[in-house]
C-alpha cells in the first residue's frame, strides 16, 4: 500500500502573520512582566524618596538649629517642673486636715466645719499629638501622670483682718487650689464676718510622685495619729455618735488608697507600732476580729490579708477600735475591706467610722457575732 504523500507549506503571507503575531506577544509579555512591575516598583521608590527628602529637611532643618532646640527644650521642662511643684503630689485627708490646720493657726479664722467631697480626674498627662514626622498620629510623649481635683466646703468665722487673711492664705498656699464659691454676711454687732466657700484643692499624681504625710503637732497626736502620746483615760461615756473613741480607743484600723504611703490597710494597738500588721492592694482585703476574755483581762486575735497577730490586752472600762477611712481618689481606685467582727467577751466591742467613702464605703461589714455597737 502506497504512502500518502503529505506535505506542509506556508506561504509568505501567513509567515508574515506569523511573525506580527510573535511580535505582538513579545511586546504584550513586555508590557505585563516587565514594564508594568517597574512602573510600580518606580512609583513605590518615587514615594519612599519623597518621604525621605522630608525627613532629610527636617533632620537639616533641626541639625542647623541644635543649639536653639537644646536650650529651648531645657527652658520648658524647668517651666513644666516649675508648673508641677505648685501642685500637691498626694491625695489623703491627713494632708486635707493639715491644709486646714495651718489656714486657723497662721490667719486666726475659726473653721466651725467642713464636708469633703469624692476626688475626681480632671486631666491626664501624655496626650498632647506629636508634630515629630517619625511618629505622625502618636502621642508626643508619654506619662502615667493624672490630675485630680478634691472639693471641700467649709463654714467660718473670723473678724474682717482675719477673714482677709484666710483668703490669702488660700490664695497663696503652696499647693494649687480655687476658691470656687463664697458667701459671707458681716455683723456690726461682733465685728465678725461669717459665711462658707467652696474650695477646689488640685493634685498630680503618678509613678514617681513622693508623698510626705503631713506631720501634725496638736495636743491629742505625734506624726502619727494613731500613735498619740495621750494614752486612753479608760473613761465611760454617754455619747450616742460615739465621738469619745476618737481620743479615746484602743485598737485601729486605717484605710488609705493604694497609692497611699502607707499602705491600703493597716491596723494596729493604740501607741504599739510593733502591733502593726498591713496590706496594700487596689482591691478588697479580708479583716477579721476576734476578742474574747473578761473583767479586765482580753485577748484579740487580728488578721487583715495574709498578715496575722495575736495580743493579750487589760482594759478596765470600754473596748473601742477606730476606723479612720478616706474618700476614692478615683474611679480606679478599689481598695477596701471586709471585715468580720466576732466578740465572745464580756464588754460590749463599740466601733466607730470616719470620713468613708459617701458614694462607695472602703468598709463592708460582712458578719458580726457577739455584742457589738457600730457608730
């Protein structure tokens, strides 16, 4: 059988087809594998150039003017430091106490009272927007510094000289405060000016704040309010509101913030240091109390946290243990305590609170067991 005679001729014609056809594909595969990416690669160097010429500007820009930046840098963190030092580094009513101590001992004025109110934050340091172009949209520094502000009101009386006294004393005193609000009303009668005012006192508190706890020279104290060289009289009292235990306790407890220097919870024997045990924490600490014993001769058993003691104590007359609390600081503050009370002794355990928390208590009693008066 006889092979087909097959052949394969192209002609002229299609060969030039052929050809643009090639050319066309080299050009297209040019166009997408090649120019295309170094269109783009281009366009992404061209914006890395430009953003590096704005650096290099300001770097020059800066580097011409070092002298002047340095010396002006120094010139604001001595004003900032300057600013800073007219504001108290610590909230406590110790330092509220002493503020108005000092106001009746230097101007003569009689504070007849006061009611404090919560401390709030007004203002928190480190938000300022950085004009560095290395960190466009950041903060231009940062701080855990916070501004508060503690409200008290007062009512006084003092005569005309003393009353222009008190409110320069107010107006000049060493921590930034604002009288808010006065009233006051003359009498020709006594020659005494009376009314109230309210006072903003303000305070900047961070990490590195140092805080001096007031130190008190009064008749009834040391430096220390719970370790006064009065020692308890033992007397009895007819006093419904239980005022007698403020001079007159023998064991206490005192509350502070955890920011405090102190501690958050401590608590110890009237005028026995080494009685002390403590706690500090943002949160609540168990407190438990336990008296027994009778005609004079009692022990207490006191556990705040993880902290434990154990004393043998004589008292002839009352047993009285004294709560001194103080106001939130702010909304991050959550220090407190629950405390349970059991007394199986033959006096009654009388108990008496001062300046907690209006709007959220530091004290939450959890149980009581045995004969026990709370004030």
């Amino acid at each position: 059988m006889a092979k087909p005679n097959i052949t394969f001729q192209i002609s002229e014609r299609d060969k030039k087809l052929l050809m643009l056809l090639l050319a066309v594909l080299i050009i297209a595969g040019s166009y997408f594998f090649g120019y295309q990416r170094f269109t783009e690669d281009g366009e992404k160097y061209s914006r890395e150039l430009e953003e590096l010429q704005r650096k290099e500007a300001d770097l020059t820009e800066k580097a011409e003017n070092i002298n002047e930046y340095i010396e002006t840098t120094e010139k604001y963190i001595e004003e900032y430091n300057s600013i800073l030092k007219e504001y108290g580094t610590g909230v406590s009513q110790p330092a509220n106490i002493e503020f108005l101590n000092e106001a009746e001992r230097i101007t003569d004025a009689w504070i007849k009272s006061v009611s404090f109110s919560g401390t709030t934050s007004v203002y928190s340091f480190g938000q300022v927007a950085s004009t560095n172009p290395d960190k466009s949209g950041e903060k231009a520094y940062s701080s855990d510094k916070v501004g508060y502000r503690t409200v008290m009101s007062l009512a006084y009386e003092a005569e005309y000289e003393q009353w222009k006294n008190l409110i320069e004393f107010i107006n000049t005193y060493y921590s930034k405060n604002v009288i808010e609000s006065i009233n006051m009303s003359y009498s020709e009668i006594t020659g005494t000016v009376s009314g109230t005012m309210n006072i903003s006192l303000y305070t900047v508190i961070g990490s590195d704040s140092i805080i001096t706890e007031p130190e008190f020279n009064i008749n009834i104290g040391s430096d220390n309010i719970f370790e006064a060289e009065n020692k308890s009289n033992g007397g009895t009292y007819e006093n419904t509101n239980g005022d007698y235990i403020l001079e007159d306790y023998d064991y206490y407890i005192l509350l502070n913030p955890q920011s405090s220097a102190v501690g958050s919870v401590i608590m110890g024997q009237r005028d026995n240091k080494e009685t002390e045990v403590s706690a500090n924490s943002n949160d609540i600490s168990e407190v438990a109390i336990k008296i027994s014993g009778k005609e004079g001769s009692y022990t207490i058993e006191y556990t705040v946290g993880d902290n434990k003691k154990e004393q043998i104590f004589q008292e002839e007359n009352s047993l009285d243990l004294l709560i001194m609390s103080s106001g939130r600081v702010s909304q991050e503050d959550k220090a407190g305590i629950n405390l349970s009370l059991e007394n199986t002794s033959d006096k009654t355990l009388n108990i008496k609170i001062m300046n907690d928390d209006g709007e959220e208590s530091r004290v939450n009693i959890q149980n009581t067991q045995g004969s026990i008066a709370i004030y």
